[in-house]
C-alpha cells in the first residue's frame, strides 16, 4: 500500500517488545532494524536507511558470525541504498562484500550469487567500466539459465540483456569514434606535413622553447630540449654560422 509510516509505526511495536522479551542483542531484533532500514529506503530517507541496516549488522556479525549468510544480504541492500543515491563505487563495494560471503556460504552457482552479479554488473556500467560490466552480467546470465526454480530468474534474464545490449552498442559506437578520430588525425598530419624528425612543415617547433607545438605533439623534456633532434633547428645554426663568417671577412678587407 505504500503506507510507509503506518509500517515503521508496527516496527516499533515489535522493536520495544522484542527488546523487552528477548534482549537487545537478539538476532530477531536484528531483523526488526533490518525491516526499518528497508521501509526508509523506500521512503527515500537514505542516511536513516543506512543508520538501521548498521544497526542490524552490527547484532548480526557480533551474534551470528562475519560470514552468515544475513550478513550478505544486509551487505546487498545497503549497496542498494547507496545505489539510489548515486554512489556507485561505495554500492560496488557493498556488493562485492556481499558476493564474497555468499559464493563462499551458498556455493558459486546459487541464485544469490546471480543477483549479486547482476547488481555488480549495472553499478559497473553506471561507472562506464563497460568490460568488468559485461563479465559480471554474463556470469549472472550463465547461473540464472541453470535455476530454473529461482523466482527472480526471468526478470535478472531479462535485465542482462538490455544492459548487454546497451554495452555491445557503446564498445561499437567508441570503436567508429576511434576510427573517425584516426582518420581526422591523418588528415591533419597531410595536411601540416609532418616530417620523421617530428616537427610540424609550418615551421611549428618544440625545440628550444620548453613547450610542445600547437597540435600537443613533441614532447618536450623538462630541460627544454625536444625529444628528437630538430632539422629546422640545425639549419639555423648553419647558416647563423655562415653569416658570422662573411662579417668577419669584410673585417679582414678593410
């Protein structure tokens, strides 16, 4: 129904009867937290969220283990939160952590591992690390397809393959632009001329002046000198050389 206050309202029931009955560091209040966090992340009230999913993790690591299965997913719907945030790197963290415990507690090919994937796969694709995307999509693809039971399945299915799709279409789509851009920077050195010693046939030079020339090539030491040795720079110290040679012989005539 939607009736987010009326829900944290029962919460809270519970939360002080559990406390009450079976202490404070009972696992059943740890789920009371659990359900709270879940409620304020629907709310969109995101630092609550998180405030009662640490609350819950903090009685069951301390209760139940590091490594107990809850501990995953509680991991799992606090990368969710930080997902809806828009914090894809801290939700990636928060999954892997997930993904860690329940590949080693439920085995490689559960369908928990599926959905971990899965959600690495789309956070990854936020971050535009399209490769690792596709990898972590691919694996979800390959558990989902040996579940047949798992109630998530079609929907995980469905789900990889438009974001699949969508990478495939990216990757193509930054191949042609490195094509368009190789073929732009070929025009360019036809046109400038560029010869192999480097420098530009417009008389662009980076020797000398401790900068590169105006279309960024040349690269230049810190000392000034130009990686390669200049020809433009050679000439002009032979013929500055013979210059000198015809003054001081005009010297020696008079």
């Amino acid at each position: 129904k939607g009736e987010y206050s009326k829900a944290l309202e029962y919460y809270e029931r519970c939360l002080e009867i559990t406390e009450r009955r079976l202490g404070r560091d009972h696992p059943e209040v740890a789920t009371t937290y659990h359900n709270m966090g879940a409620v304020y992340s629907r709310k969109g009230e995101y630092s609550k969220a998180l405030e009662y999913y640490e609350r819950c993790l903090e009685i069951t690591e301390r209760r139940l283990g590091r490594d107990h299965p809850s501990v995953a997913t509680t991991y799992n719907n606090m990368g969710g939160v930080y997902s809806r945030k828009g914090e894809y790197s801290k939700a990636l963290e928060y999954y892997e952590r997930c993904l860690e415990i329940t590949e080693r507690r439920l085995g490689r090919d559960h369908p928990e591992v599926a959905t971990t994937y899965h959600n690495m796969g789309w956070m990854l694709f936020q971050l535009r690390k399209f490769g690792d995307s596709g990898d972590c999509l691919l694996e979800a693809q390959r558990i989902c397809r040996q579940c047949d039971q798992y109630e998530h399945r079609e929907a995980i299915l469905l789900r990889c393959a438009k974001y699949l799709g969508e990478i495939d279409g990216m990757m193509r789509a930054n191949n042609a632009q490195g094509r368009m851009l190789r073929k732009l920077e070929s025009r360019r050195q036809q046109r400038y001329g560029v010869h192999r010693c480097g420098e530009v046939g417009d008389g662009f030079c980076a020797a000398g002046g401790g900068t590169a020339d105006p279309d960024g090539e040349g690269a230049v030491r810190s000392d000034g000198e130009s990686s390669g040795s200049c020809q433009t720079t050679k000439v002009a110290a032979k013929k500055k050389k013979a210059i000198s040679k015809k003054k001081k012989k005009k010297c020696k005539g008079r």
